[in-house]
C-alpha cells in the first residue's frame, strides 16, 4: 500500500527572486493567494498530518490554514545556500561565475561557500520522510529545494536531477510513497 504526499511550495516573498535558503522572508499578499489558490479546496482535516518548515515563508501561512493540526519540522527548512543565501544568480555570477557553474553542473561535489553540503540536506529529508506516520495522507508545507530533492529521493533519481523538476511558488505536488 501507498502512501499519498503533498507537498505545496510557499509562495512569493518579499526577497523576490533569490537564492532564500535560511533567510528568513515573508510572504506577500500575493505569495498567500499563491498557496491558497495551490490548495484548492484542500482543508487540514483531509490530512492525517499538516507539517511545516519553521522559516516564515511557510509557517506563518501553515499557521493559519491548519491551526492546531500543524507541526513544525526544522527538517523541512529550505537548502542552506551559505555565502549565497539571499542573493539572485546575477549578483553571484558576478563575483563568482565559476563557483555557480560548478554548483548548477555538479552540486554533489560543488556546494556553494559556506553552504550545506547536499549529502547533509538528502539525509534530513529521509529521515523526515521515515518518520512520517504510515497511515493517511500527509501534508508538507515547505520549499523549492524541499520539493525538489524529495522528488528525486522517492523516485531514486540522481541529485543532479533536482533542478529539472519544476517547483513553481504556491504549487501543490503529489507524491506516492
């Protein structure tokens, strides 16, 4: 037997389009219609869990969609881009054009500076997903990054895979384990 996940994206953030790994950015009022309109008419009860990552661009709103029924898991945090984090692509492939090269070529062995090793952030991943309850559909609200490496993990694909899969702000995604 199959188990059904759900993993819906945050929306946008006041940061716009950057790498937001451990920054911590809001939502903006459209970043909330994303993710209720990638819900549909999902409500929390139809979930055996709600979980969500602590950083505010998915807490604040998993707050107020499940209430009671949430849980915060550090694990779900997004992808620590280190000396890169909050900062677009422009503004990295300026200083370092090579250093980015290398980390969209091979991200297994090129981690940006300072930032979390891929094997570090798979493995917070599986066992999240290890300990999640058998029984019923469960909700994960969470990241780009998230989704992304999850999808590669539950369908054992390579690392180098994960920036093929499209994550787009507020989507909803579904996942058999």
């Amino acid at each position: 037997m199959s188990q059904l996940l759900y993993l819906l994206r945050h929306g946008e953030t006041e940061r716009g389009q950057c790498y937001l790994g451990r920054t911590d950015a809001a939502l903006t009022p459209r970043g909330w219609q994303q993710m209720q309109q990638g819900l549909g008419s999902c409500r929390p009860e139809r979930f055996a869990q709600v979980i969500s990552s602590p950083l505010r661009r998915c807490a604040e709103f998993a707050r107020h969609w499940a209430g009671e029924r949430l849980r915060i898991d550090p694990r779900l945090a997004e992808y620590d881009f280190g000396a890169w984090d909050g900062l677009t692509g422009e503004q990295i492939y300026a200083d370092s054009p090579r250093a980015l090269e290398r980390f969209w070529q091979d991200p297994w062995c090129y981690p940006p500076p300072n930032g979390e090793r891929l094997e570090h952030f798979l493995y917070r991943l599986r066992a999240l997903l290890d300990d999640l309850p058998e029984q019923g559909p469960v909700l994960l609200i969470c990241h780009g990054g998230v989704i992304r490496a999850i999808h590669c993990i539950l369908h054992g694909h390579p690392v180098n895979r994960m920036f093929t899969y499209t994550a787009d702000q507020g989507s909803l995604h579904l996942f058999r384990r």
